[in-house]
C-alpha cells in the first residue's frame, strides 16, 4: 500500500467507522418510538446509511481497496433488513461491518507508521 493510499483509507476508515456507531446506535433506539416517530427515524437512519455508502465508495476508489466491497455488502444486508421491518436486529450485519473497516484502519496505520509518519 502507497502511503497516499494509507492516508486515504485511515482517513477514510475513521470516517466510517464513527458513522457505523452512530447508524447502529440510532437503530438500538427505534424500538422505544412510536410508530409516526418510528417512520421518520428510519428515514433518516437511511439518508445517513447512503451517505456512509458514499464514503465506501470514494475509499474504494481512493485506496484501491476491494475490502470495501465486503463491507459494502454487510452494509446492503443491514438495509435489506431494515426495509423488512426488522431495523433493530439489523445491527449484526453492521457490527460486522465496523469489525470490517476497524481492520481496513489498523492496516494502513501500520503502513503509515513503518513509514514514520505517525
């Protein structure tokens, strides 16, 4: 990995991981709203999903990266999910995802650190 790669994909990888948290956070929460309230959350779960989709594929393409795919396809699984009612049990699929990229991260620190950069 190049370290204008590296730099991308911890960057990048911070990014998602801290949006993961907080999408996985916010679908813990939907069981205690109400229906109206229950409906609109989840729309807006799903704009922050497809935002955090685009962040994907900006690091894929930045990092040159096919991790991103897998977590890309753990991510479409949780959203599967979501649409079928069953928002809250969707968070599996997201854990696996975080675990994902919390790995993506862990690899281009160390680059960047053999490099003496952090």
């Amino acid at each position: 990995m190049e370290i204008s790669q590296a730099i991308m994909a911890f960057s990048q990888s911070e990014k998602v991981k801290s949006n993961l948290i907080c999408v996985s956070q916010s679908l813990e929460l939907l069981g205690g709203l109400p229906f109206p309230e229950n409906e609109g959350a989840q729309k807006v779960i799903r704009m922050n999903i497809e935002m955090m989709r685009q962040e994907i594929q900006l690091a894929r393409n930045l990092s040159g990266d096919d991790a991103w795919d897998e977590i890309e396809k753990n991510i479409g699984k949780a959203v599967v999910m979501i649409d079928s009612g069953v928002a809250p049990e969707s968070v599996v699929h997201l854990t696996k995802a975080l675990s994902q990229v919390t790995s993506i991260g862990h690899r281009s620190m160390t680059v960047l650190k053999e490099k003496g950069l952090l």
